[in-house]
C-alpha cells in the first residue's frame, strides 16, 4: 500500500486559516487564469482588431466544452480522494487519482483528432462569420493540439488541491499564465504573428504547466498520493463514480459553452460580428470577477470531503458558513467594480466607438446580480465533496441550461439584444435562490458527528 502523507490537518486545523490557506492560493491561480484571458484579448484586440476578438469569441465555446472533460475527470477523481483520505483508504484515493489522470488523456487525444478533423463545420456552428472564419481557424488549429497539455494540467491541478497542496496547483497555473502573458506581446507584436501568436503562446504555456505537475508527481514525488504503476489500471466502477461526481462541473463548464454558442448566433442575428466582440468582451470581463469565487470553490472542497470521510459534521457547517460569506463578498467586489467603471474596463480592449457604445450599457444589465453567483457555485461544490452525484448535477445544469439559455430566447423574442443580456441577472439571481433552499435541506440530513461514512452514495 502507498504511504501517504498526513492529511488530518484537513479535520483539526482551525477553520477560517485552513480555508485561506487552501482558498487563497486557488483564487490566486484562478485569477491569473482570469488575467490571462483578459491580457490576452487586449493585445488581441489592440495588435490585431476588433474582428479578431471575434475570432476569439468564436472559438472560446471550444475551448470551454474541451476544459469541461478535464474537469470533469478532474474534478470527480478529486472528490473521491478527498473522501477516502478522510476514511484513511490510502490505496483507494491513489486508485482515483490515477484513474482520473489515465481516462483523461485518452478523452483529449480523441477530442483533439476529432475536432482537427471537422473544424470548418464546427467553427461556423458556433457562429464563425465568413470574414471571422480563418482567423478562427488559425487559433483553433493551434490550440487544439495543446489540448493533452491542458487535460493534464487540469486534472492534476484538482488532484494537488484534493490533499490539501493549493501552493502547487497555484504554481504550476501561475507558471503558465505568465508565460503566457510574457510571449503574448512577443509574438503578436515583436514577431507579427497576429492571432496564431496568441495560440502559440497559450500552448507553450500549458506546456509547461503539464511539466511542472509531470516533475511533481513522478520524479521529485512530494504529491501526498504515491502514483505508481499499478494505480493507473482503469476500473470501470471507479470510472463510473468519476464521471458521476465530475459531471456538475462539467455541465457548469459545458454550459458556459453553451451560453457562449447562443449568445454569439442570436447577437450576430442583431448586430453582427461587434455584437459578438462585445460579448467576449464582456464575457472575459465577468470571468475576472467570478473565477476568485471558483477558487474559494477549491479551497473548500477538499476541507468538506475530508471530513464528511471523517465524519466531522460541525467542521463541514463551519465551513459551508464561511465560505458563502466570503463568496457573497467577493460578489459584491465585482458588481460593484462593473457598475461603476464599465467604460474604462472596456475601453482597455481599443478605441473602437461602437464596440465600447454597445458593450458599456451591456456590461452594467450582465453584472446586476453578480453578488449571488457565489451562493450557485458553492452549493454544486457542496454535492460534489459529499460524493453526492444527482443533486451535483442539477444544480451544475440550473444557472445555465435550465434557467439561462431558455431565458435567452425567450427575452430576446420579446426585447431584442437587451432582453439577452438581461437574461444573466434573472438566471443568477434565480438559481441563487433556489441553490439555497437545496443546501438548507443538505444540512439537516448530515449524519451526526464522528459517524464515519463509509459508502457514498
């Protein structure tokens, strides 16, 4: 059996501490994640042209479907993990992690062929243009094959975060992100690669992220999961579980693709190829703000899991209370920064006049209920650390595929473009509440205290 490292400090360590010290180094990698994305739409935007944040925006459901099959893997092995450190199953959590690290590469290798094979058809499905096309293309191509890269670093990111390591899944993201920022001026501007200069530096960047993670686990052998051989065989069960438990962030990544693909064809139905740079814009702006909330997410994932395995239902409530808390406040920051300097937020991505006329008062109906994001995201969280698949997977399709994309159509029927991005703060706010209601039910029916749970649903 694997040796594993202690991790009781997970169900002694006094709350707010352990939740900063877990959350913080997550918010930190996920706001970089967020900086990067922004960074890289400025010079985009600035080096390029307006059509090329179109491109972006075309290509950016893509990359959001890709991300959400590393997640998922990602993710669902974390879960696991976290619960059996907790029953002190050493053999079982290195099974999941492993696991989880094995089906994802072999997902990423047939996406990636999958998708190179069909881009055209699959670009102008997400809304490409005929002027947004090559642009869009060229980025594309580039990315995709940077996709085992990106699977690897994702799930191994979630796996560091699982046993308590935030500092190394802060390190390797941040290792990325500034490589990234670094050669993004270099090749759009310095060598004139346009939008491929973009892609170039975004692979490269994942790249490195993937070796960082490889050294970690294999050779320097400091991750407190031993991987070894015999722990990488896949077990239909255990990938059965994976899936399961995986699959709210999947959804919630899958409908942030989804939102993205409707957006860009009913806003291209309006306005156009600007309509749709508004709503990168836009989007990439809002993500800035809500991806710190993602890695408060993180941070207390790995706490619930650890001691609902434990048994510790006091530790668990704390740390619901806490961290809903500090999510409502991290949502107020961002509402509060949208609502008051939308035009110089968006005027960092040029001087376009009809880009920043019809991306302010649109920034400002989108951001109405930022605050209540949080309260959403905690609640799928919550599930998913408890191994509580179904209610996980609800709760990761209600913001988005239940409430949102409907709302879309509906409103824009009934308004036009303003109805589509009025359709964000009804969804937030709606879910927000209805989230609730789930969690407030969730804490009545823990177990008591010190009852170990042994078998998850």
């Amino acid at each position: 059996m694997a040796k594993i490292k202690d991790r009781d400090f997970l169900g002694t360590d006094d709350m707010k501490s352990l939740l900063l010290r877990l959350s913080v180094p997550a918010l930190i990698a996920m706001l970089s994640n967020a900086l990067y994305n922004l960074i890289d739409t400025i010079f985009v935007g600035r080096g390029v042209g307006t059509l090329a944040i179109s491109s972006l925006s075309i290509v950016f459901p893509l990359q959001m479907i890709i991300g959400a099959f590393a997640l998922m893997f990602g993710v669902g092995a974390a879960s696991i993990s976290s619960i059996e450190l907790g029953k002190k199953d050493n053999e079982a959590a290195s099974n999941a992690a492993a696991g989880g690290i094995t089906i994802a590469m072999i997902v990423a290798v047939l996406i990636m062929i999958i998708s190179l094979s069909f881009i055209d058809p699959i670009l102008m499905a997400l809304g490409a243009s005929e002027a947004s096309l090559p642009m869009a293309r060229e980025y594309a191509k580039i990315i995709l094959c940077g996709l085992p890269f990106l699977s690897f670093a994702m799930v191994g990111n979630n796996l560091t975060r699982a046993t308590g390591d935030a500092k190394t899944a802060m390190k390797s993201m941040l290792l990325g992100t500034i490589t990234n920022i670094i050669l993004d001026p270099i090749f759009i501007f310095g060598l004139h690669l346009g939008i491929k200069g973009a892609a170039y530096a975004t692979i490269i960047g994942q790249f490195l992220n993937c070796i960082y993670l490889l050294n970690y686990f294999f050779i320097k052998r400091h991750y407190a999961l031993e991987l070894h051989r015999r722990h990488f065989k896949l077990r239909a069960a255990l990938v059965s579980k994976t899936i399961v438990l995986g699959t709210a962030t999947f959804v919630r990544q899958l409908g942030t693709s989804a939102i993205a693909l409707v957006a860009n064809n009913l806003l291209g139905a309006f306005s156009g190829d600007v309509a749709i740079a508004s709503y990168g814009v836009i989007n990439r702006l809002g993500t800035l703000f809500v991806l710190p909330i993602y890695g408060l997410n993180q941070g207390v994932q790995p706490i619930i899991g650890y001691n609902f395995g434990a048994g510790k239902t006091e530790r668990i409530k704390e740390a619901l209370k806490i961290s809903i808390k500090w999510a409502l406040l991290l949502g107020l920051l961002g509402e509060v920064l949208l609502q008051l300097f939308p035009h110089q937020l968006i005027s960092m991505f040029g001087d376009d006049p009809i880009l920043i006329s019809t991306a302010v008062p649109a920034l400002r109906i989108y951001s109405a209920a930022l605050l209540f994001v949080g309260i959403q995201s905690l609640g799928a969280t919550y599930y998913q650390a408890v191994g509580r698949g179904v209610p996980s997977i609800i709760l990761g399709l209600l913001r988005q595929f239940i409430l949102l994309v409907p709302l879309m159509f509906l409103l824009s029927g009934l308004l036009g473009a303003s109805g589509i991005w009025l359709s964000f703060p009804i969804s937030d706010l709606s879910s927000a509440v209805i989230t609730g209601i789930f969690l407030i039910f969730a804490v009545k029916k823990l177990p008591p205290e010190q009852i170990s749970v042994r078998n998850v649903e």
